[in-house]
C-alpha cells in the first residue's frame, strides 16, 4: 500500500498473523505485511502496522469511513453556514456563528491533515455503505484529555474573543499513570513485553513504557483516528492541530478552541527518548489480534473491560492466552458496560474477581477510587467516575496459585456450575462422569474430553460442521450442561 515511511514493527518474537495465528516461523512475514501459511495481505499507514483480520480489505472500510467521516463534516458546516443567511440576528449572534463556521472547518481540516497526511483516501465503497462514522468520533475527547488539555494551557487568552478559555483542571494522565504504577509496584514485577488493549490515543500506554521500563510496548485499538494520532504524534514525532467546539455557551469559557498536540515527554521522564523507539501503535482488534499468544509479560486493560462488546469471561480468556505463565494483567476503568451486553453478562467487581480466581489467577492488588474524568478546561461541567484498578498474575502452566479461597463466596449456590462451563477456555477435567443416554452425538462429544480440551475448542471443531450463523459454544456448552452433566 502506501510505504510513506518505512513500517514501524514491533520484533517478531511478539507476532502472529491475525487471521490464521501463524508465527514467522510458520508462515507470517511481517516486513513483508502477508502471510504465506493463509496467503493474506496486510497494510500499514505511515509506517503503522494495520493488521486485522481483515487482512487488505480493512483499507478499503477505512477509505469508506474516512470518506463518510467527511460527508458528516460537510453537512455540519453547511447548517452553521446557512444560519449566516439570516439577515434578522444581532451582529453578535453572527459573530458567535462566525466563530461557529471556523471550528467546524478547523474540524474538517485536521481530519485531513491526520488521514490524508497518514496516506488514506477518502473513497466511498458500496459494500461498507452502512458503516456508521459515528463512533470513529465518539471518542474524540481522548485525544485532548491524552495530548491537548495540560494544566498550564488552560488560562491562556482566546486570540480571537479575548476570553479567558476557562478552568485549570487536574492532570488525569498523571492521576491515571500512578493508578498503574502503584498496582505494578504491589507486584514486585517489572512490565517486560507488554500488551496495551485499546489504547486508545496512546498516552497511558506511552507513559507507562516511559516511566515505568516497559522492554516493548504494543499500543494496540481499532479506532483509526486514535490509533492513527497516536502513531503520528510519537512515533512519527509530528504536531498536530486539534479544535474543541462547545456550541452552548457558558459564561466566562469560550466556545471554540485549537489546540496544539505535540508530543511532550514530561520533563521528569527517567528513560532516553529513544526508547520510544520500542514503542509501536497497531491499528488491530483485540479479538484477533496481530500477536503471539503466551508471550507478553504484561498485558493492561485501560478502559476496556465494559466496552469490548464482549464479556468479562471473554476478556479472561483472551488476557490468558496471550500471557506467558505467570505474567501480569493490569486492568484499570469503570464498569459502564456498553449496551450490546444483557443484565447477567454485566458482571460486579465481585463477579469478576471470583472468575478470575477460578481461572487461576492470582489476585495481588485492588483499589477503587473517584476520579476527575474528561474534564474539559473548556467546560464548565465537571465529571468523575468510580476507577477500579485490580493486578494480577496469570496461572503457572503446570500448577496454579493457591486458589484464594478468601475471594470465592463461602457457599456457592449448589446450581453454580464448574468452572470450565463458566470459563469455557479452561480445560474439562477428565475424571467427569459423563451421561450419554446411548446418543451417538453426546457419546462424540463426550469423547473429546481428554484433560485439555475446553468447551471452546470443542466448539472450534464443531463450528466447522455447523456453519457460521450457529453460536457453535452456545450449542456445545448446553449439551454439556443440559444433558452431560445431569
Ligand atoms: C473507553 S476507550 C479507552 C481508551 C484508552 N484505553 C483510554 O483509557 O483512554 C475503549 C477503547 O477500546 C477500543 N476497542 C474496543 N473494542 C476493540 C477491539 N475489539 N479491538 C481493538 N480496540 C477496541 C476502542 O476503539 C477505544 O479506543
């Protein structure tokens, strides 16, 4: 595709084809951006790895959402544009519109300064055309809480209006970083290999490795305009312009702003700026990522556990196959679950904790605490939200911790069932009495229970047999349950 620079690859001991999980030495070329074992093709933007299992098809989704991320910013800054056309309004209310005009074409401009500048065209494409662009932006405040809002800033005059802009607000990627840094520290670990799952707009994941010795860090979303700002901003080392628009108006705040974003390593950074160097943005999703499993020393959760669209106990599983044995998981955020989940996969912080420790897991620290959030130096509201940060250390591959017994409920309901039905990437014991009522296919599946296998591989065989719009687990998980096990 477009080899503007050349491609920023993390090393090849950490990765795997996203679509067949082929390593280098089966197979995947990541300087080649293809994968030989199941022919795929990959790309990069601006020398950024963007490896989903979409393979080459995914730059052509982006193309389409780039190019309906436009229409939408046109649209909007045809409505501001054709209130000007009334004659009747105040000079000061046209003013204001004026003002209005200038953000939303500011807006316009550093999306193509970020896209156009990374080497996307914005091209639509019939078959993605119910791609919504909604939510490339819906998380457009990160990359100002990560990159725009320093406390210093915040007083500044608007050029313009004269205004002060507004309030000084507390730094939260510093509050954010030492959340992590105190639960690492809990650990007596050291980061090593890490794995951030949706990064986001990268800072955390750039301070962690700064500040806390990551060896490798892979900053990995699939939000093309964070990741994509992410890559710019550090690896590519390259400013960029950002403006934030309140169209209601609060006293004593202005409405529109540009912000700079340059990439400014704090001061006090301890490690040398080269070792950004071992930083990578990847532009990837987290359920098929572009990595070898068991190879991460650490593996960070920031913001990410409530809105993944899948559950908890999918982001267990998917935390411990790519850790190496023993290696660490931080997880830090709420738990506002996104709507794609129903009630009972909503899961407590209790919930939660039990699964872990039925994984195996050991949990070694826990904090929860109230936190400024997004709070704009542009916005008179104020936000908080209850943060819960938790470490804890992945099962030895031939022995597990001491389960914790202190974090199981002393008398489990006598319904709950075994562990490995509510993990279904655990291995089914094979000392289980089996009840196969003489039916061939229970008989079959009972079968393939031999110690290793879980209710998730059994079901990856079957999925071939079922076709793809069965839920291959659900079907498999249910004959264990309601027929097996009885
Ligand atoms: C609430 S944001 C948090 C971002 C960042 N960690 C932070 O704290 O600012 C959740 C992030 O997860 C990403 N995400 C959600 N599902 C994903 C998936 N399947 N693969 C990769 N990234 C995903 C989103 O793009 C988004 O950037």
């Amino acid at each position: 595709m477009h080899h503007t620079a050349k491609c920023h690859t993390p090393p090849s001991h950490l990765l795997a084809c996203p679509k067949c999980q082929a390593d280098t030495h089966s197979g995947f070329e990541p300087e080649q951006q293809r994968c030989q074992n199941c022919s795929e093709h990959y790309f990069d933007l601006a020398g950024m790895p963007c490896w989903f299992d979409t393979g080459i098809r995914q730059h052509a989704v982006w193309q389409n959402l780039y190019a309906n991320m436009l229409e939408r910013g046109e649209t909007n800054l045809a409505q501001s544009q054709a209130l000007l056309n009334d004659k009747t309004q105040l000079a000061s209310t046209q003013a204001r519109l004026h003002r209005l005009c200038a953000g939303n074409q500011a807006m316009l401009a550093a999306l193509n300064t970020l896209l156009a500048g990374a080497g996307l065209s914005a091209i639509k494409h019939a078959e993605y055309a119910d791609h919504d662009a909604s939510h490339m932006l819906q998380y457009y405040e990160l990359l100002l809480r990560d990159w725009a809002w320093p406390a210093t800033e915040a007083l500044d005059a608007d050029s313009e209006t004269n205004h002060v802009i507004g309030r000084n607000t507390v730094d939260e990627n510093r509050a954010e970083l030492n959340r992590i840094a105190v639960a690492l520290k809990a650990t007596g670990k050291g980061l090593g290999d890490t794995w951030v799952i949706g990064a986001g707009a990268g800072r955390l994941s750039v301070d962690m490795h700064m500040q806390l010795g990551a060896s490798h860090t892979i900053a990995l979303d699939a939000n093309l305009l964070l990741i994509t700002a992410a890559h710019r901003l550090v690896t590519q080392n390259i400013a960029w312009q950002l403006p934030e628009l309140n169209s209601r108006p609060q006293h004593g705040f202005a409405t529109h702003h540009v912000w700079s974003l340059p990439y400014r390593p704090w001061p006090n950074y301890t490690t040398p700026r080269e070792h950004l160097q071992n930083w990578y943005a990847m532009a990837g999703n987290a359920w098929q990522p572009p990595l070898k499993p068991g190879c991460f020393d650490s593996v960070v959760t920031p913001w990410f556990m409530d809105v993944n669209g899948r559950e908890p106990a999918a982001l267990i599983a998917q935390v411990q196959k790519y850790l190496k044995p023993g290696g660490l998981w931080l997880n830090t955020g709420p738990l506002l679950y996104s709507a794609s989940l129903n009630d009972a996969q909503k899961l407590s912080h209790d919930e939660i904790i039990e699964l872990l420790v039925l994984a195996g897991f050991e949990v070694v620290y826990q904090n929860i605490e109230t936190s400024a959030y997004l709070n704009s130096p542009l916005n008179a509201q104020q936000r908080t939200e209850q943060i819960w940060t938790f470490a804890a250390v992945a099962p030895l591959a031939n022995a597990t911790h001491p389960v914790q017994t202190h974090l199981l409920p002393a008398h489990p309901l006598p319904t709950q069932p075994p562990a490995w039905v509510l993990l279904p990437h655990l291995p089914i014991p094979i000392n289980i009495t089996f009840n196969t009522q003489g039916n061939a296919v229970l008989e079959q599946l009972a079968a393939k229970v031999d110690g290793v296998n879980s209710l998730n591989s059994i079901a990856e065989v079957m999925r071939a047999n079922l076709g793809p719009e069965k839920d291959a687990l659900e079907i498999v998980r249910n004959a264990f349950v309601e027929y097996l096990l009885v």
